[in-house]
C-alpha cells in the first residue's frame, strides 16, 4: 500500500516537473506581455509584477504591421497543412498499398532530403523562386514548405495507413466499390485521426518557420510572423513588452487548431479495434 | 448460382511459384472446401477467384464468363475474411447495407434484405451497434450477414472461423452448413482445419505445396487417400505410418516388418522387395488381440475414448478405442492391424491400389 503510493506520488512529482519546466518559458512570455514599460527594467527578476497592464496588446494591435503578418502565417499555414495533407494522404497510401518498380530508390530519395541543413538550400531556392515570381509572395512560401514537410508527412501518413488492415478495402471492392471508391468511403474515414495528426504538426511547423520566410520573402507585405517579431529588435533596442505581446497572439491559432483536432488525435490513439 | 471453372491457373510472386496449373471445376451450388497446410497456396487461389490476386497463367470462369481481367467488383461473389473485415465507422445494418447501396439498390429492397438476413443469423438487436461493440462470434456473423444479403453468384470463405474459440467454432460450423443448405449458394471455403473440411465439404480439395493432391468427397479422402500427404493431413489422431517391404512368400503377398509379417487378402502390382509406407488408421488397430506384441508408452484417455501410444521394434503407433481398456504403461499388450484396412503407399508416396 505504502509502496503504491510511493510509486504514485512519485510518477506525478516527475510528471508535474516536467510539466514546469516545459511551461516555464510560456510563463515568461505572458508575464513579460503584461509586463508595463517602466516596470519591465526597474523591478529585477521577479516571478509576477506588481502591476500588469494590456498597453504592449494595444500597441502591437493598432499600431504595428502585427495584424498583417498575423495573416499572411495564417495563409501560409493553412495553405500549407492542406497541401502537404493532400500528398502526403496520397503518397502514404500508395506506399502502404501498392508494390511498384523503383520504391525503394523513392523511399531514399525521400529519406535524402530529410537529411541535409535547410540553410544550404536558401541561395538555390532564391534563384529557383526568383525568375518566376515566387519570392516576396505567399505562394512560394506555401510551395517551398509542401516540399520540406511532405516527405516527412508521407512516412507519417504511410504509417497511419499500415494500421488499417488491407482486408477493409478488399472487403468493399468485392462489395463492388472502386479502389478509389474504397479509399474515400472506408479508409479516409478511418485514417482522420491520422490526418489531423499530419496537418496539426505540419500546420505548427510552418506556424514557426523563419529561415525562408525570412530570405525568400524581404517586403513586410509577404512577411510572416516569426519574420514580424524580429521588427521589434532594432539596432540600439529590443522591444521585448510588444514582443511578447505578440508571441502570445501568435500562440492562438496554434492552440485554436490543436483544440479542434484533438479529439481526433485522441481517438488516433485508442483507434484499431478492428479485429477481434 | 453459378459454376466457378479453374483451368490450369498459375501464380508467381516474382520468381516464386506459389500455384502450378490448377484445374478444379465447381459445380453450382457445391460447396467445395480447399484444405492444406499454411503456404499450401490455398488462400491465394480463393483471393485469385475474387480477383484480389492477379492470374500469372491459365483461366478462371465464373457462371461461364472468362473474369480473369475483371476487377472484384464486377465479378459479383462475396467474401467473408478471416479478420471478418468489417468497417468499423458503420453499424452493422450499414456494413450490411454498403454492398446494396454501391449497386442502387431501393432503399425499401435494402430495409427487407438486412432484416430477412439479421433474423437469419440472430443479429436482429445489434442492428445499431458498431463492429467494436460486437463479440468475436457476432463479428463473425455480421461478416457473413454482409456477403449474404447480396445474393452473390458464388460465396468465397477465407478461414472465416479460425479466430474463434473451439466451441463457437463448432457452432458456426453447423450453422454455415445449414446456410449453406438453406441458400444452396456455390460455396469455396479455405481452411487449414482437416475437421472443418471433413463436416462442410460436399468435396475437399486437398492443396500441398502449390499442387492440387486430391480431389473427392470427405469420405474419399478419409478412406482412399491418393497419397502420404493426404493420408498424413486427414484425421485426427493422424494416420499410423511405418516402413515395412513387400515380399511373396510362397506366391502370397506379404508385408514384412521387423516386429511382424502380415499377409495380403489380394495382390497388388510391386515388385518383391519393394519398400512401402503403411498407413493404419488408429482406430483400426485392435488391442487385445492378434498376435503382434506392442509396448504401452503412454495411455491418453479422452473421455470418448481412449489414445494409447505403443511401441514395438522401434515403431510407434497410435491406438484408438472408444472402450476403455485397462491398460498399464510398460506393459505389453497383444494386437491386430487388420490387412484389409492398411493402406499401402510406394517410395513415390504415391497409393498402391489393390
């Protein structure tokens, strides 16, 4: 009895550390947001301030070019997330099904360019991107992320697939329905979990993307957010109030996106009651 | 209804041969069993039947229509999968209804085809309920339920029990049977089970190896099997096998052992000298009488019977008995193998007909 609850007390304490020390960071950002002005230099350290004020909210709503590059990373990255779901749905579903000359090599290929620093790639993206158009634009941001996070989302998506028994749709094509016919009425079904799951990471990781963002695309029109937090360091001061003020705005969506799939994400987890 | 015709049908996966040149006609409304160990290639002949693998060589006509090239869902059979294969985002009157809707079936037509086919198999209360909210037994009987609401030329059956436990296997068993009696549906059913080959077939195929072994009714097989492998796969406890040659002593036809010599009712084409394999059913082996003296090694009692396992000259044999005879182990116990129950097979393993 005393050994159980040991083991239990113990594996929440770990638990809750964890938990703190992940949060930690996300507690400064909002503490600093709330943070006025003249208090952020002249308290010190201190775990909350003795007066919180909206005023860097305000500031970075009305006042800063925020909104639009609020907009553009939502473009972006819904842009993104229904792209890379798309091919990566179909590219998972051909690797898990089918059997064909050369999937070996794909496979490699695929692996390969996961493998390499995205920095050695800016230079030739900018002259791939630039003759046609795409630099400065959101479209090109869109295209270059399909490309980096497709392979990855592929695997992810093949795997989801893998954990559908093959029996489903042998089962509705012998019911008369096309492979196609399969694919859409019994197995994309099935396989939401897995999409949200491939959307809801890919979404994130264009959420959070500087490096292109911030070389493909110079005029603040095209600018997304991460690119938009760096306009509050200037040469001889950084803003941190707005900052973080806008850190936690750009946290919203995220969050909101996450909310919305997760019982999809939880359902991926328990899902595969299939057979007996 | 229709016949299924298999003629000289191939498989290769790559450069494997998985199938060599079967032929094997079925007869609307027979309900033809193929049995055989796992990899005999049984499973991917019914897949090529339902047109999930495709033919490397030769011809599969369904109701006389070539459909080698057809995909499954123009060859209009059904299939009940060994993992029952039903979706598990629809009710069970939707996985039911699903072949229906694909083919625009009236909706009132598809209402009476679930109920007709749910009071059939007893699914009546579970209409609603999901697959997962389903036992194995009932999973296994919404699979069935799917394939027969269709009213399909031909029902194909991929070892549709043998993820059930032993007694409701025994259950569905009977109960397929007396479906199959009931719908009188051409019917090929793939199992490794010799039990429920034996109690469905109107005729078991017997598969090893890629080959076609044996074709005939379960009592055929039982009886007269073709050669060691089938002798060897029918029956359960199996067949006693042992060596032994043939010789004429005096002009009779003999079989000699080292631990005995057993002469012939009828003569048979062998050479003197040649060495056979014979094969005696267990329970043909008579205890208590005769004049052959085996070792008791082990008494296995059954309660509908009783397996002794003895020895003599270096040959095990099993005994079956439905009695239960006081036997000791390590005691020495007289019997008899009866001639006109051995069954003789050459070197090839091939039977010696007599």
């Amino acid at each position: 009895m005393l050994r159980r609850t040991l083991y239990w007390s113990s594996h929440y304490l770990l638990i809750g550390l964890y938990v703190l020390f992940a949060l930690f960071p996300l507690f400064w950002l909002i503490k600093v947001a709330l943070t006025p002005n003249d208090l952020l230099y002249s308290e010190g350290i201190r775990l909350w301030p003795s007066r919180t004020s909206l005023e860097h909210f305000r500031f970075v709503l009305a006042h800063s070019e925020f909104p639009l590059f609020f907009r553009n990373s939502l473009i972006v990255s819904a842009g993104t997330a229904v792209s890379v779901t798309l091919v990566s749905a179909a590219g998972g579903y051909g690797l898990s099904r089918f059997t064909f000359r050369g999937k070996p090599l794909l496979v490699a290929l695929m692996l390969i360019t996961q493998m390499f620093p995205l920095v050695m790639l800016v230079a030739p993206m900018f002259r791939l991107l630039a003759p046609i158009g795409l630099t400065n634009s959101l479209t090109g941001l869109v295209i270059v992320y399909t490309a980096f996070n497709a392979p990855f989302a592929t695997f992810l998506m093949q795997s989801f697939f893998d954990a559908i028994p093959k029996e489903l749709e042998e089962a509705a094509m012998i019911d008369g329905a096309t492979r196609f016919g399969a694919f859409r009425r019994i197995i994309l079904p099935l396989t939401l979990p897995g999409i949200a799951a491939t959307g809801g990471f890919v979404f994130t990781a264009a959420w959070s993307e500087l490096l292109f963002a911030l070389m493909l695309n110079s005029s603040s029109r095209a600018s997304t957010f991460p690119v938009g937090l760096l306009s509050f360091v200037s040469k001889f001061s950084v803003d941190f109030g707005q900052m973080m003020a806008a850190g936690v705005l750009a946290l919203i969506p995220a969050c909101l996106f996450f909310f919305l799939i997760q019982r999809y994400l939880v359902r991926g987890l328990t899902a595969g009651a299939v057979k007996g | 209804m229709s016949a299924i015709d298999i003629s000289g049908v191939s498989k290769r996966f790559g450069n494997t041969p998985i199938l060599h040149e079967i032929t094997l006609a079925v007869e609307a409304g027979e309900f033809v069993v193929l049995v055989g160990p796992s990899g005999c290639g049984k499973s991917t002949l019914l897949r090529m039947i339902a047109g999930l693998e495709e033919v490397s060589a030769g011809e599969i006509r369904i109701g006389g229509t070539l459909v080698n090239d057809l995909p499954p869902k123009a060859r209009d059979i059904a299939m009940v999968f060994q993992s029952y294969a039903l979706y598990p985002h629809m009710s069970v009157a939707d996985n039911m209804a699903y072949s229906l809707r694909l083919r625009r079936t009236p909706k009132q037509d598809i209402k009476t085809a679930i109920h007709a086919a749910a009071a059939k198999l007893g699914l009546g209360p579970l209409l609603e309920r999901k697959p997962k909210a389903l036992s194995g037994g009932q999973r296994q009987r919404v699979a069935m339920g799917r394939a027969i609401v269709r009213r399909p030329k031909a029902f194909l059956f991929d070892e549709p029990l043998s993820n059930l436990d032993a007694r409701l296997r025994e259950h569905m068993r009977a109960e397929i049977k007396k479906l199959h009696r009931e719908l009188g549906a051409t019917s090929i059913y793939v199992t490794h089970d010799q039990i429920e080959a034996m109690t469905l077939a109107d005729r078991i195929v017997a598969m090893n190896g890629g080959h076609i072994q044996q074709v005939g009714s379960p009592l055929e097989l039982y009886d007269r099997p073709a050669n060691l492998f089938v002798a060897g796969f029918i029956g359960s406890p199996a067949m006693n096998m042992f060596p032994a040659n043939f010789s004429r002593r005096d002009g009779r036809p003999t079989l000699v052992h080292p631990a005995f010599t057993l002469t012939l009712e009828d003569d048979c084409a062998l050479q003197d000298g040649a060495a056979l394999t014979v094969g005696i059913r267990p329970e043909h082996i008579e205890l208590g009488a005769g004049s052959i003296q085996g070792i008791v090694d082990l008494v296995e009692p059954t309660g509908l019977g009783t397996i002794a396992h003895l020895t003599l000259a270096g040959t095990s044999l099993k005994a079956f008995g439905l009695t239960r005879p006081p036997l000791m182990v390590g005691a020495s116990v007289s019997l008899d193998l009866p001639v006109h129950n051995l069954h003789l097979f050459d070197a090839d393993g091939v039977r010696v007909r007599r």
